[in-house]
C-alpha cells in the first residue's frame, strides 16, 4: 500500500477524496514536526515513532576500497504496538 492507496481508503469513509488526501497529509506532517523536534509520536495499539541516533563510524567505498568517514546522525525508527503485532500474525 503506498500513499494514494491510503487516501482512497480514507476516502471511503469521509466521501471525499480532496478531505482525505488532506486528512493523510495532515497525520504524516504532525508526525513529521514531533520528530523534528525529538518528540516520540505513540499511537496506542498502533506503534511508536521515535527518533533514534547512529553513531559515527568508518564504512567502505565499494568502489575503491577505500576506508570513509560516516558522520553520525538521526533516523526515525518505529515500533509496533502489541495490537498491531497480533493482527499481524
């Protein structure tokens, strides 16, 4: 499922394509901002957004072999929440 076919499930249920594409976009950027600032989003029994660190290490040009600096950096990460892990098995 990608984010065309989200909106038009949501769609289904507002009626309205144009209110779902914005109702979608509207969660995604709220996510967005709260990772931005370093904010975990919980969404009971769905999962958790949170923003997670990587280390600075020293990784391979694949290349030329050749060893590079990676600079360490913030990834988002997600977690299941338990009602999810069971609908899922």
């Amino acid at each position: 499922m990608n984010k065309g076919d989200l909106v038009a499930e949501v769609a289904k249920v507002l009626e309205s394509k144009r209110l779902a594409e914005e109702a979608v976009s509207c969660v995604f950027e709220a996510i967005t901002k709260s990772l931005k600032k370093g904010q975990a989003v919980t969404l009971v029994g769905f999962g958790t957004f949170k923003v997670g660190k990587r280390k600075a290490r020293v990784g391979r040009n694949p290349q030329t072999g050749a060893a590079i600096k990676i600079a360490a950096k913030k990834v988002p990460k997600f977690t299941a929440g338990k009602a999810l892990k069971t609908a899922v098995k």
